[in-house]
C-alpha cells in the first residue's frame, strides 16, 4: 500500500483523531474536530467497502460525541444497539415527528438511528429531509451538543437528477435541506459524513460542501473522472480507481490528510448486515408444488377486473367510468385517503362503507386493474392501501384506523 505523495503531519496534536485504517508510513487518522468544520464524503462502486467505512467511523467516534444514523436499507440496527442508539422507524412517524424527533435527541444529546426502509422513494426523501430539518433548526442553546451525522446511500437522498417530472420536487426538498445541512452545520455543531454509489447520482450541491474525501473503487467512466477532479488526479493517475480492491480508499482532506493518500481501512467491530449473500440454489420442485406456493389460483382472481387493465388514457379512464363498481371504488379511494399511509382490511372497508363482501372485493379488482390501490388476493384477511404515487401526493395523516 503506497501513499501518492508523503503525508504531512498534522500542524497541532489532535486529542479528538480517532484510527481508520493503514497505509504505508503508518496509521490513518479522522480527526473529529477538523471533521465538524470540513464534513466527510465516502465514495466506491457497490462492494468497495464504503458502508463498512461508515461503520467503522461511528464505532470509533461515538464516544467523543452524539451519533445520528440515517439508514435508506435498513444494515445498522446491530450498531445501534452496539453503540446505545435508539432505533425509529420513519414508516411510524409522521414527518414533524421526525422533525421533533430530531430537535429532542439533540437536547438531550441521544444516539439515534432512523431506519428508512419500508417507504417510497419520494416518502424516504421527504422524511429525511424533515428529520435534518429539525437538527439544523435546534435552539442556539444546543449547538454545543455536537452530532455526527452519518449518512448512508445520500445519493437516495438528494439524487442529482430527478426520476421523473413527479419525483422533482421531493428532489428539490432533500438537495436543498441536505445542502443546507452541509453548509450551515459547522456553526450548529453538526458534522455530516455521507456515503454514495456513485458521485454521477449524487447532488454536485452536496458533494461541493464536502472537504474531506474517501474515494475507493470507481467502474464508472463519469464516476471516475468526477473522484479524479475531487481529488486532483491525472488522467492516467486516476486509472487507479479502477483496480482498487474493497477497503481500499484515497484519502484526501484536512480531517484526514492534506495530499492523497492510499489506505486500507482497518475491520470493524459490527458485523457488515448489507454484505453481498452467497449463492445459493432454487428450490428443487416441480410445476405443481411451485404453482401451489406461489397461490396462482389466488392470484389469477386479483388480476379477473376486465378489460380495463389492457387500455390506456382516455379509454382506460371511460371503461373505469362505465363499471358498475365505479361508484364504489371511489368510496373506497376516498376512505384510504382519510387513513393514507397505512393500509385497511377489506372487512373493515366493508363495514365502513355498507357494502357487501362481494361488492368491495369487485370493486378493489377494478382499483387494482388501474393500479390505484396495493391488494392482496381475495379472502378474509384481505389488505388494501392506496398506490405509492398517490401515497406520495398525500402529506402524512397521524390515523391509524377508519
């Protein structure tokens, strides 16, 4: 393992450095201190040991401050508990209870650890963002109460381009908070470190506000080019990026080191839980079986609503219209909207609305058909809750039941 250019010790002692890894003259150091004032970037292709990074960062720095985790896929939960964080669910709260949240774990300086999983893109967005929002906004009185912000797959977060013309404006909320998050966090006592796949997916905003870098593994040609710019490599010098192996990662900012330097990341104490599985064989069964587990009876019943499924625009919209179930449907949408975004039994639609069994099964088939609401196939214990586009059009409604 060899350094690009010599490391130049660090002008001061630092008491606040805590170890990551090795290189050739020695040790790797993270400086926490210089950490608040310049923020971190993490950056590697799937498999370059980046998450592991990010682990291996907070199990050293979570006994020199507060530690707020915020997990798009859900692989920190044992760290967590590992370091005394409390675990919240985002698909639980509401957005100002996030918000809230975040403002409380602040003051009373908790660990915490926001777990994203189970919600739709543009709802994952939209709930980090509130969550950030309230770290920033806390009472000039905590600023001293510093956290490190750990951030996991940003480029989930504040993606560089928007999926879709629906997607833009969850987009615009988390580049502008989580840009705002790295630009006003040093005098607040906050410390982003972010985590990314790719530079090309991630906001050029964001990656602008980050001083420190830790680039590994780049397959990427946009990816390359924009981790050589980061950290002021040839084209030929950046050909390196390509033959990295996991763990390996340049290191280059004033937290870490003032010129790029090559370094191997020392193991973590947690285990890594979003490690690649190792391959394993389908089951050996035959058609029967398989059709008898995957319930295609079952299934075959949710997808019998007509023609309608086949149409698109203006037809799809009048055979909608002209169904007998139409009516009903729309009574259905209606009382989904009221407990959006948690989901209803088809008893309890029933019952709610004096319909009959057969009357609100037909008409969920035709709200399937057009893709309105997520069911499941027919029976006692059927689930129906609105379709995560219009889940996404609604803001969040503290109501668990009808």
């Amino acid at each position: 393992m060899t350094c690009v250019t010599p490391i130049r010790p660090l002008p001061e002692a630092a008491d606040n450095r805590v170890p990551l890894g090795h290189h050739s003259s020695g040790a790797l150091h993270l400086d926490l201190d210089r950490l608040l004032a310049g923020r971190l970037l993490i950056q590697g292709s799937s498999g370059a040991g980046k998450s592991r990074t990010l682990r291996r960062i907070i199990e050293e720095a979570f006994d020199y401050t507060t530690i707020a985790i915020v997990d798009p896929e859900g692989e920190f939960e044992n760290l967590a508990r590992h370091i005394g964080a409390t675990t919240i669910r985002a698909v639980e709260l509401t957005a100002e209870g996030l918000t809230a949240a975040a403002a409380r774990s602040r003051h009373h300086r908790l660990s915490i650890h926001i777990d994203l999983t189970d919600l739709d893109p543009d709802q994952r967005i939209i709930k980090a963002a509130a969550f950030f929002a309230g770290l920033i906004g806390a009472p000039r009185d905590d600023w001293d109460h510093t956290v490190l912000v750990c951030i996991d797959e940003g480029h989930l977060l504040a993606p560089h381009v928007a999926g879709s013309a629906r997607d833009a404006e969850a987009r615009r909320l988390g580049v502008a908070t989580l840009t705002d998050l790295c630009a006003r966090g040093r005098k607040r006592g906050l410390a982003p470190v972010i985590a990314t796949q790719r530079l090309a997916k991630l906001s050029t905003s964001v990656v602008s506000e980050l001083q420190n870098v830790l680039v590994g593994l780049n397959v990427f040609d946009r990816d390359i080019a924009r981790a050589a710019d980061l950290l002021g490599f040839s084209a030929k010098e950046a050909d390196a990026l390509r033959t990295l192996v996991p763990g390996d990662f340049f290191a280059m900012g004033p937290a870490l080191s003032a010129t790029p330097c090559l370094a191997h990341i020392d193991p973590t104490i947690t285990e890594h839980i979003g490690k690649t599985p190792e391959l394993r064989a389908a089951a050996s069964v035959d058609a029967t079986e398989a059709a008898r587990l995957l319930d295609l009876a079952g299934l075959a019943e949710v997808a019998d609503h007509g023609p309608a499924i086949a149409l698109k625009g203006t037809r799809a919209l009048d055979a909608f219209l002209l169904d007998p179930a139409a009516t009903d449907a729309a009574a259905i949408v209606e009382a989904l909207k009221r407990i959006s975004p948690n989901a209803s039994t088809a008893r309890d639609l029933a019952r709610h609305l004096s319909l009959d069994a057969e009357r609100t099964d037909r008409a969920l088939n035709l709200l399937s058909a057009i893709t309105a609401v997520d069911t499941m196939p027919k029976g006692d214990d059927r689930i129906a809750r609105l379709h995560a586009r219009l889940r996404a059009r609604l803001s969040d409604v503290a109501v668990v039941a009808l």
